[in-house]
C-alpha cells in the first residue's frame, strides 16, 4: 500500500472516489521508473499495469528492421498496460521510460479484477485510453503533414507537461529516433528555436526558455490534443502550473 498524502502522484487515482481510491491503493505497490527502463515489449503479454505517478514514458511501434518510432506519451495522467481493460493480453507497443520517475504497479489479473469492483475507476481509465487513442492519431496527421521545427516544438510542450521541468535531459539522438528523422535534422530544427530564444540547448540537455513562444512555434495537433484532454477531463495537466517564461 502506498501514501497517497505524500505523493500526489497519478491524475486518474486521484480522481476516485475515496472508497475506491482505498481499494486501488490496498492494491498496488511502488516502483521506481529508471531512465531508459522497458516496461513492456512488442508481442510480449503484459504482466503489469503501470500508473505513472512521475516522470514520463514512451510508447513506440517497432518497425521490422527493429527502428522504433514514438507514438505517444505517458505521463501522471495515465496509465501503461491498461489495453488489458480492451481485452489486450500482449503489448502492440513497446513502452520505455525516458525520464527517472515513480509509478504504481499492479499486477494485470489484479488490475482487472478491481475494475469489476471499481466502476469509477474502470469510466475514468476508459476515457483516458480513448484520450491516448486520440494522441496517436494525430501524432501520426502531425508525422505526415508538419515540419520538423512545428513536431520537435509540440514534442517539447508534451515532454514538459508530464516532466514538471523546463529542463529536460534529451540528447538529439534520442529526440531524432523519437521523432523518425536523422540526427541532422534535428540539430536544425532545435538551432530554429534557439536562435528564437525559445530553447536552450547543450550538453544533452535542453531547456524550455519561452513555454508562450514555444506554443506558437507548434503546429495545431498539440492543442488539438490538450483541448480533447481538456473535454474529457475538464482541465489539462499545463493549466495547473503553467509558466508564463522561465529565467535562464
């Protein structure tokens, strides 16, 4: 069981009400999340079920010749491995912690069980799959459709909203396999937003200077996807702490 006064921690849980918030409590267990940690893997049946309390994850297609692609994020707002809810049993995705964090981990038959005894917690974890659904889909409209500078922005706005952080430890390596583009690319378009004073970047790190500026240089998916979160959920993560310009 774990203390949810000292640790805020997962959106969907804190939304329960308090004799299901018990039950789900009684029955999770916390974990540390590792940077670059594999939660689960394309094919593999999915043994836990993880509600990201910190930190964020990476959900990725893997293509045959073994390249992974980002479709989606996962922060405190949600949860990784709840397919099982939709009647998964092996991962489509393979997840991967790109920041350190916390989590609560349950074990799947577990979880499914309190989503019988647990009717709130079963709508709210729905709604928020439904939310993730939409967050593929127009990733993959922004991959097709947008610049690398527009993508690379909303990419930043997203990694900030489950971060907490302006300052992010990315390397452009790790940002061009995310993205599906060469390293070069990168390099340009994060020099784009550089020059703009919207960034900084150095040392494998990158840091949000401007959050209004860097909103203007995304595309429309980023918005798209707070404003659906937002209809769903009535506020979006950003709306709670939402500096306007950080100090450098």
């Amino acid at each position: 069981m774990f203390n949810s006064e000292a640790h805020p921690g997962n959106r969907l849980l804190a939304s329960l009400p308090l004799g299901e918030h018990a039950m789900v409590s009684a029955a999770v267990e916390r974990t540390t999340l590792e940077i670059g940690q594999t939660l689960h893997r394309s094919g593999e049946m999915i043994d836990h079920v993880y509600l990201v309390e910190s930190g964020f994850i990476s959900a990725m297609a893997v293509l045959s010749d073994g390249q992974p692609l980002e479709v989606g994020l996962i922060g405190s707002e949600g949860v990784a491995g709840g397919t099982v809810l939709l009647g998964a049993q092996t991962s489509y995705c393979e997840t991967m912690c790109q920041t350190g964090g916390e989590a609560l981990r349950i074990r799947t038959s577990k979880y499914l069980r309190l989503m019988e005894s647990c009717p709130i917690f079963r709508a709210v974890t729905l709604k928020y799959l439904h939310m993730f659904h939409a967050q593929v889909v127009q990733t993959a409209a922004c991959n097709a459709h947008h610049d690398l500078s527009q993508r690379l922005a909303r990419w930043l706005l997203s990694a900030h909203d489950r971060s907490g952080t302006p300052e992010l430890s990315l390397t452009q390596d790790l940002i061009s396999i995310m993205l599906g583009v060469r390293r070069s690319t990168v390099s340009v378009a994060a020099a784009t937003l550089q020059r703009a004073g919207i960034i900084r970047y150095q040392h494998g790190k990158i840091t949000i200077v401007d959050r209004v500026g860097l909103e203007n240089a995304a595309c429309e998916c980023y918005e798209a996807i707070s404003g659906e979160y937002r209809r769903l959920f009535g506020e979006h993560p950003k709306d709670i702490v939402r500096p306007h310009r950080f100090t450098t």
